[in-house]
C-alpha cells in the first residue's frame, strides 16, 4: 500500500526546466551590463526568494511583475548597451595594444643582445665569442622608445632634399665643348706617352684615371690606357676594362686627349730598364702643374715616355686651367661608365630594393645606361625610397684611428697586434712624437663613427624603424654585436649579398672593386646618402656625383664628427628631444651644398663654373 495524504514533490523535470531559466535570466542580464545585473538581482532578487518561503504574503506575483518591468527595458535600451559595452572593450583593448609595443620596443635591445651574444666578433671569421659593446645604452633606449611612439607619423623627415633653392640653377655642363677649344695636335706636337699605374682601391683608381688624363693634356702628351697595380689589401687583379668602358672613354674623350691602350712596341725597353719611372714619392701630394713641368716634363722628351708608378692623389686643384679643370670633370662624371655587367647587377640592386623596373631621374641614367628602361609619364606605381649608409668601420680603419671603441683591453691587444702588422711606419712615428689620448682624439672628430653612433644620428633625425637602408662597405669590425643596434632599430637592412642571389654576384665575388663599383651605384641611387667618414673616397665621389646629377633632390647627410662628440658626451644625461634637436641642426648645417671652396676637390665638390653651369 502506497502512504496517502502526504504532499506529492514536484517532478524532476519540472524542477530542472525552473532553474534552467533563472540561470538563463542571469546570463543574459550579465553578459550586457553587469552593473544592471547587480542592482536587480541584489535587490529583488532577494525579496523574491524570501517569498518564496513565505506563501503567504504572496510576493511571487510582485516578482513576476518586477521581472517583467525590467525585461521591458532592457529591451529597449538594449542595442545603446551593447554599443557602449563594444567602445569600453575596443578601447581597454588598444591601450593593451600599445603598453604590449612600448614595452617590447624598450626591452627588444636588451633581449637582442642577449640572443646574439654568441655572434662572432672578427671579420675574418673567428670563433672567439664576443660579447655586444654599447657605449651609448641610455641612449639607445630613448632612441628604441622614440620609434615605438612615432610608428604612426609620416616617415619622411623635412630634409629630403636640400633647402638651398638655388642650388637647382646649376645644371651638369661639363661636357659642353663650346667653350674648349678641340685638342687637334699632330704627331710631331706630342711630346710622348704618359704610362700610369694606379695604386689604391676603386675610388682611389677613379681619382688618379682623372688626374692622369689632366696631367696629359697639360703635358701635351699621349695617354696609355692607366692601369691597376695589385694590392695586398684589396686583392683584386681587375683592369681598367673590367671595371669602365674601354671603347667608350677612348672616344669620349678623343678630341681633348689622345689615349691608346699600349705603348707603342719600340718604347717597351725603355719601360722595362725604367729609365723615366716616376714614382708618387718623387711627386708632391696635390702636385701644382709647374711640378710637372719641371720634374715630369724633361723625362718625357727625352724618352719619349714616362711611367707614373703607383700614381694616386698626386695633381692639385688649384691653381690649373680652366679648360683643364673642366677636362677633370668630363673624366669622372661623362667619360667614365662602368662596364655593363656591372651596370646590369647594379640595376637588379636598384630595382629590387625599390622594388620599381624604370629610372627614375638623371642620376640613374648616368649609372645604369641602358640596363634600366626609361621612365615613362604613363606609369603611376608608387616606388619604395631608401637611405643607403656607408659605414667605414673596418678593422684597418679603426686601428689606424688609435681611438678607443668601448671594447676595452682585448680589442686595445687586437687593434695594437694589426697596427704592428700591417701599420709599422705609424707605430714608428708615434715613438718619435707625442702621443694624443684615445679621449682627445674622439673630443676632436677624429674618430670613425661605430654602428651604434650611426643608428643614433639616424633615430635624431627622425628616420622611422621600418626605413630600407642599404648598407655599403666591407665587413664591420665586430661583426654582428657591433651591428645589433642598427639591425635592431633598423630590422630593413639590405647588402648587395641579400639583394642579388649568390649565381648573380658569383662573377664579381673575387674582384673587391667590382663588389664597391655596386655599392657605388646603389649608394649614388639612392633617396638619402648618409656617410660616416667625410674622409673616405666613396663617400666623397659618391656625393660629388649625387650633387652633379641629382637637380638639389639628392641630399648627403654629412655629421659634424667634432660636433657629434661634444653632443655624445652628454649621453646620460641629455633629454631625447634635446638630443634630437642638436643632430637635426648638425646635420643641416653640413647638408648645405655651398660653391667649391679654393683648393677642394672637384670631385667631391662639383659645384663650381669649372664643371657646372648656372642657369
């Protein structure tokens, strides 16, 4: 017999389907404003399950009207809640964003270096462990924390291109012949043949090219197609038609100078016993043309030959002939081209970090030829600009400074032990003189600027992490723990080794200057030219060219090496804006490309009536 009488329980799933939509009441109410959700369910949420043990009072009817009421709002307010709970999160969302970028930004410098601490330290591929050299780590920090918070401004700083309006009135006229009477002497005028072989790199080969062909027509003589002497630094056998345009310079050249490309056979002998050898000892450095005619001159007529052995630096600029200085220029700017397998893997390196197919302007035109299609009014593709950096920071460079980098007593035993090798007549002229402290000579800009200096002159001016940088120059004393600022604010770094594949740059891999003939092109191409050292020969050429070619749209970034140190020395200490304004200014006092000074190289500095005209 079942009990009667007793109060049957609810049923199971009655019970269940109950809680289930309380349950579905609260999640709905909380998940669009949990402050509403508080105050109803705080509230009348408690008075209602107080009635509910208390049947008598009746209050489960004042709940179900409660409920409803409040249903009824939320429905008509419900789309103005969910706009403004979606603002509260996107904006909690972005601030997490951007705490996320400055924080990284500010430590990545710091975790690089610790990632990278194992990278070797010598260019010639040393296993020794290296640990990374900051001098300037504050900073650096400022520099890394500057970039983070400038992400979003516009990437091109204000000295683009040169402020000097003027400077697009002087147009390239150095091969304008009308005001240069033609060379036309006969054979019975010429007082023989000038040999030439040059020492030095490319840059230096470039330079006494263009002083062999002024020496001859001042000389009244034939020139012999100059050629390279090879060096145990460089180690590069290349010849003058490896690296120009034989043909092509002979011609050019043809109504001002006579050249050929070998001595005539019944002269040989006289080359061989080197019975009129001049070598660059017997010759002042920046030789006046009187020199020549007294010391060069007399071997000339009477060997009908002289031979400039290890021939560089050795014509001055001023005082020399008008036509003879413009003849200068014609050399360097018109009559030298470089060969076209050359022209051809420069143009890769330029189109491909452009990532554009055609030239763009007179310079391209100059350095490419005809490896790079015209540029046609037609097309609108928005190229890719870049900066590219000459970073003279190899291992002869620094140890010839005597300055001290940072690396303390083993990069002092290294750079001592290279000096003693390959730098003995400077150790013996620093017994016989007064020694200058490495903190003196840094003090006065006389030393090469590290990796680091440069990232930061290039984070004073503005120039944003994601810019592309071309980077010329050999291997950097260091290696990759001298570069981790640089590579680390500036992650775009690009070499000709990561532009050209390595079948495209096989041809030139042994020949050092064909490999700097493609920086060259790539640097002289360039948006914005930045040097290190106002001393080098590429940079030197380089902004020569870009100021003969470029129209004023082609600036050089130049640091003030005496400036740029007194600002360093300041470093943990100076405010980032402070430091900003201070290389901003430094740089644009050195951007102003000014009338060549008396006595300055016309290469490097064109500007002048001798090479161009004013219009």
């Amino acid at each position: 017999m079942g009990k009667q009488g007793l109060p049957r329980s609810p049923r199971p799933e009655t019970r269940d389907k109950e809680e289930k939509i309380g349950r579905r009441s609260l999640d709905s109410l909380t998940g669009n404003d949990l402050f509403i959700g508080r105050r109803i369910f705080g509230s009348e949420g408690s008075k209602a399950q107080g009635s509910k043990h208390d049947q008598s009072c009746g209050s489960s009817n004042k709940f179900s009207y409660s409920w409803k009421q409040q249903h009824s709002w939320l429905r008509r307010n419900f789309k103005s809640i969910l706009v403004m709970v979606s603002v509260t999160s996107f904006i909690f969302f972005m601030d997490s964003i951007m705490v996320s970028i400055f924080h990284s930004d500010r430590s990545s410098v710091m975790q690089d270096i610790s990632r990278l601490s194992n990278d070797t330290l010598h260019k010639n591929g040393s296993s020794q462990d290296a640990s990374p050299v900051q001098m300037y780590s504050r900073l650096l920090n400022l520099a890394s924390n500057s970039l983070a918070k400038n992400v979003f401004q516009p990437d091109t700083p204000t000295f683009r291109e040169e402020r000097s309006s003027k400077s697009s009135q002087w147009k390239p006229c150095a091969d304008n012949n009308k005001q240069a009477v033609a060379l036309e002497r006969s054979s019975e005028m010429n007082n023989g043949y000038i040999m030439v072989s040059a020492n030095g790199g490319l840059n230096q080969q470039r330079v006494a090219i263009c002083n062999a062909v002024a020496v001859a027509a001042l000389l009244n003589a034939t020139l012999v197609l100059p050629r390279f002497l090879y060096s145990n630094v460089w180690k590069d056998p290349s010849q003058f038609g490896d690296i120009y345009q034989e043909e092509r310079f002979i011609e050019y050249l043809k109504d001002e100078v006579h050249i050929v490309k070998d001595l005539p056979q019944h002269l040989k002998p006289i080359d061989d016993k080197n019975l009129s050898l001049v070598t660059d000892t017997e010759l002042l450095k920046e030789a006046k043309p009187d020199d020549y005619m007294k010391h060069v001159l007399p071997l000339l007529k009477k060997y009908g030959m002289v031979h400039l052995f290890g021939y560089g630096n050795r014509l001055g600029f001023d005082p020399l002939p008008f036509d003879v200085q413009r003849l200068r220029c014609k050399c360097n700017f018109h009559a030298l081209k470089f060969a076209p397998e050359i022209q051809e893997a420069g143009s890769l390196l330029v189109k491909r970090i452009r990532r554009y197919e055609t030239s763009q302007s007179k310079l391209d035109e100059a350095l490419l030829g005809e490896s790079m299609v015209k540029y046609s009014a037609k097309e609108d593709q928005e190229r890719l600009k870049y900066l590219a950096l000459h970073l003279r920071f190899e291992e002869d460079m620094i140890a010839y400074s005597l300055c001290d980098f940072g690396g303390g007593e083993p990069e002092r035993k290294e750079l001592q032990a290279y000096r003693e090798d390959h730098f003995p007549l400077l150790l013996k002229r620093l017994k016989e003189s007064k020694a200058v402290s490495p903190e003196e000579l840094r003090k006065t800009g006389r030393c090469p600027l590290t990796p680091e200096e440069a990232t930061l002159v290039l984070a004073g001016l503005g120039f944003k992490k994601g810019t592309y940088i071309y980077l010329a120059g050999s291997q950097i004393y260091g290696g990759s723990s001298r570069m981790l600022p640089l590579t680390t604010l500036y992650p775009n770094l690009v070499t000709k080794e990561t532009l050209l594949t390595p079948q495209e740059l096989a041809p030139f891999k042994n020949f050092s200057s064909q490999l700097a003939a493609l920086d060259f092109i790539a640097c002289a191409a360039s948006d914005v030219f930045a040097m290190t050292d106002s001393g080098s020969q590429l940079s030197s050429l380089v902004s020569g060219f870009r100021t003969y070619y470029g129209d004023g749209h082609a600036p050089t970034l130049r640091p003030n090496k005496k400036r740029l140190a007194a600002i360093l020395s300041e470093s943990e200490t100076i405010k980032w804006k402070a430091f900003e304004n201070r290389i901003r200014k430094m740089i644009e006092e050195g951007h102003k490309v000014r009338l060549r000074p008396y006595g300055r190289s016309i290469y490097r500095q064109p500007k002048c009536p001798e090479c161009m005209c004013k219009f």
